[in-house]
C-alpha cells in the first residue's frame, strides 16, 4: 500500500456502503473502519480491504494508512461519533505531517459549521451525500487532496531554501498556458517559493500579445535562461518534453495539464492531468482551495485562458470549468477583461485574414489555405483560429511562407482526429510537427522541397504541404510517387 493514495471511508452503514461502492466503481483505493464485527466480515466477503476498530483512536486510523489517505470520509450518523473522529485526524496529522482531505456526513445544516470548526475540509447533509459525490462534488474534493499534496511539496521546497523554480509552459504558449504559469507563481510565492515563467517558440497571437502587456509580465525567453540555476521543474499545460523546451536531461518534478496524455508517458513526482476544459481552472482552483488571494488582472487573464481553451465553454467544458469561472467573475479586472476579449487586429493580421478567405479549399469539412508570404509565422495560426468559425469547417489547416520556412497551423471541432500525430506523421520527415489533439503546428524549411524554381514555389509548397495533409487524413488519394527525368 505505500505510496498509494487511499480513501478512507469512517462507518459502514447504508450511506457509507454507499459511498464506498461509487468510491469503488471509480477506481479509488478505499478502506473501510467500522465497529462492527460482522458487517466488516462481509466487506471482506465482497473485496473490500475493510477493519474492525473504534475511528476515534488514532492508533486505529494509523493501523488503517492514515499516512497514505487523500480523503478522509466520516460516514456515521452519530454526531458524537463524528466529533471523536475529528480530534483523533486532527492529532494525527500533526503527528504524521500530513494534510488529508476530510468530509464529514451531518445531520442538519446546523452542524456544517460545528464539522468545519472542528477541522472538517467538508460537511455535508445526509441528504446531499450521495448525490454530490455522484455528480460533481467528489471531482471538487480530489482536487482539494491533490492541491493539499502541491501545497506540502512547494513548503517542503522552501524550508530547505532550494530558491527559484522554473515554470516551463508549452511551445508557443497560448492564453491558458501563459494564465496559469502566472497563477502557479502566484501560487508558490504564497508559500515561500520565487519562480521564472520560462517559454520557447513565439507570443505572436494578437491576444497573447496583449494578455503579456497588460499585465506586465516578465516572461523569460528559453535560449536566455540557464536551466542549471533550478532544481525543480514545473510543467504547465504541457505534460512532457514534447512540446516544450524542457532539455531532456532535466525531469520535471510538477506536471498540472488538462490535455489528454497517457500516464506511462508522464514522469513526474507530482502531476495532475485534469479532465477539464482548461488549465486555468485547475489553477483557479489550487489557488482558491489554498486561500491565496488573486488579484483582479490574473483573474482576468484566468477567464481568458478558460473561456479559449473551451471556446467560450462550449467545447469540453465540465462543471469544474463553470464554476471555477463564476468564482473569478467577481474577482476579474473588467477593463481588462474587455480588452483581452478584443485586441486590437493589426493591418496585417487583416491582410492575411482576407487573403485567407480568398485562397481558402474546402473538401469534406476540412478548409486548407496556402497564405504565401507573411510577415509574422503567428498570422498563420490566427487565421487558422478565425476559418474554423465558419460553417461546415470541422478542421483547418492553413500554410504560409516566412523567412525561407513553411509555417503550418492546423486546429479542428473533430475529436476522433489528433491533429498533433496528423502533422507529425505528415511532415516529420521533413521538419518539425507536433501539438495537441485540437490544435497543431509543422515548420517545414524550404530546402527540405528540393531545388524548386521561384514561379512553381507556390504549386511545390501545395503539393508537399497542402496535399500531403489531405492525404494523411484521408480526404484524397496519396499521389503516385514521381518518375525521375531520363536523360
């Protein structure tokens, strides 16, 4: 069992066999107390790792993995009971050093706040037990355990003075990850931690740009900092080496991401990979669980990062995400919320918009673009962001030329595609490709096309980019490989 976060569930009665059944079907490791001799018996009967003993000793919820337990569930009727079961948690997480989530069943709404005093994270009526751990109140306590367990790692951190942690968010961060890289070092400053906020690619979009001077954030640019200077790594909105300038040798100590990632892949010794909608919300909620205050632009800047990543909460959006950004409505900056909502759009960002509607294909869904030259690789991604607005668009994929290097941006509505493996598939051979499910990017160097003379450029650029995406998905025929010329 060490090592393993476990449930304990306090009392066994109708409610807390309950409880430990859905516990159960979600895959917790749960372990019952109870005082009854034969009711334990049968738990065993059914699978259930289940021991007889009174809850209100601390031996006997040391004897149960009190050390390893993430949630402390107290399931018992008996008001009494529940008060004794309180004193002995609250002795043994001095003793133990450890910080578990603990929810206790009352009667009434009279002894919520006696529970709460008494050191409960939780109470809740035996009414609205089940069925708020049926639907989204066991998600609310899992994030509490799992912000608790950052909070203890971050103050361990800095009673041993190790100084800065490297805040490393994904290439070409968007507005989620640039929000909540600024809400975790808000978040560790609070508990004695100093971070940089280290980024690789380009801030080129018109509301990232805007999100970084608004609020005068001091973002520092990967190939000037010095990874030897930190000894802890913090990964934001992105899970592993893949996408972010994390060198390899280093291994990230925090993973917090909402991006779907098989676990085998992330190594880390603390991680949360959410389901939600945004990043942003997971951090809005360790910051709120924590009682760090937020001031009013970084909640602005977290209402941004949700409201993009779930397109205005309707893509992925769960309750989590609904009530994360109720929570910050009140708090946000409302001059710069407006702001950030409509930054202002560059003639050149015009320019490539309207040259993009004009150049746009459409088969099946799928709307390709080649742009030419633009000045700004990032114009490419904002239009890819604006086409896939339009009716009947289920993916974009759209390419320019800049600086002698094709730039490619790719996003989609489909969930049955991963645009990140589609590009990486399409182009790794000839550059670089990656990114997410719903959103992507490939830079392929002109050179990689071979000697191609200036006025069948944009035709080799069709073939080689546009073409061979809408042959990866499977919207046309691959092309016959080219005969060579025979003297």
């Amino acid at each position: 069992m060490r090592g393993v976060q476990v449930y304990l569930v306090l009392g066994c009665g109708d409610v807390g066999f309950s409880v430990a059944s859905r516990l159960k079907e979600k895959r917790a490791e749960v372990v019952v107390i109870d005082r009854d001799a034969k009711r334990v018996e049968q738990l065993r009967l059914m699978g259930y790792r289940a021991i007889v003993g009174d809850f209100g000793l601390p031996e006997v919820l040391k004897g149960a993995e009190m050390k390893q337990a993430e949630m402390v569930l107290i399931m018992v009727p008996d008001f009494s009971a529940t008060r004794a079961a309180l004193g002995a948690i609250n002795r043994l997480k001095l003793e133990l050093k450890v910080d578990p989530v603990v929810v206790a069943r009352v009667s009434d709404e009279a002894e919520v706040s006696e529970a709460k005093w008494l050191g409960a994270s939780d109470a809740l009526p035996s009414s609205q037990v089940l069925a708020d751990l049926a639907i989204s109140k066991f998600e609310k306590l899992k994030e509490m355990a799992k912000e608790k367990r950052l909070r203890a790692l971050l103050q361990g951190h800095a009673r041993l003075s190790k100084g800065k942690i490297a805040i490393i968010l994904q290439t070409n961060p968007d507005p989620d990850s640039i929000a909540s890289g600024v809400a975790l070092k808000l978040y560790a400053k609070a508990f004695g931690v100093d971070a940089d906020i280290i980024y690789d690619g380009a801030i080129g979009h018109l509301q990232n740009r805007a999100l970084v001077n608004l609020l005068e954030l001091d973002l520092l640019e990967a190939k000037k900092a010095n990874f030897e200077d930190y000894n802890l790594f913090a990964l934001v909105d992105v899970a592993t080496h893949a996408n972010c300038c994390l060198p390899k040798e280093k291994r990230s100590t925090i993973v917090i991401d909402h991006h779907s990632v098989p676990s085998g892949e992330v190594q880390a010794l603390y991680h949360d990979l959410s389901f939600v909608g945004a990043t942003s919300t997971i951090l809005t909620n360790y910051l709120r669980y924590a009682a760090v205050e937020i001031d009013r632009a970084t909640a602005a800047a977290l209402m941004i990062g949700i409201l993009t990543d779930t397109m205005s909460l309707t893509r992925r959006a769960t309750s989590l995400d609904f009530d994360a950004f109720e929570y910050l409505k009140d708090l946000a900056d409302v001059e710069i919320l407006g702001k950030l909502l409509a930054p202002t759009i560059s003639s050149d960002s015009l320019g490539v918009l309207v040259n993009a509607i004009k150049a746009s294909k459409f088969r099946g869904g799928y709307l390709t673009a080649n742009l030419g030259e633009v000045k700004d690789r990032d114009l490419v991604a904002q239009a890819a962001d604006f086409l896939l607005n339009r009716e009947g668009v289920t993916t974009t994929f759209l390419y320019g030329v800049c600086n002698d290097v094709v730039y490619a941006s790719a996003r989609t509505k489909d969930v049955a595609l991963h645009l990140g493996q589609t590009l990486n598939k399409a182009f790794s051979d000839v550059g670089s490709a990656g990114g997410h499910p719903q959103m992507a990017g490939a830079t392929i160097p002109l050179k990689a096309l071979g000697r191609v003379s200036k006025n069948k450029l944009r035709r080799e650029i069709d073939r080689a980019v546009g073409r061979k995406f809408l042959e990866v998905v499977g919207v046309v025929r691959p092309s016959k490989p080219r005969r060579k010329r025979t003297k």
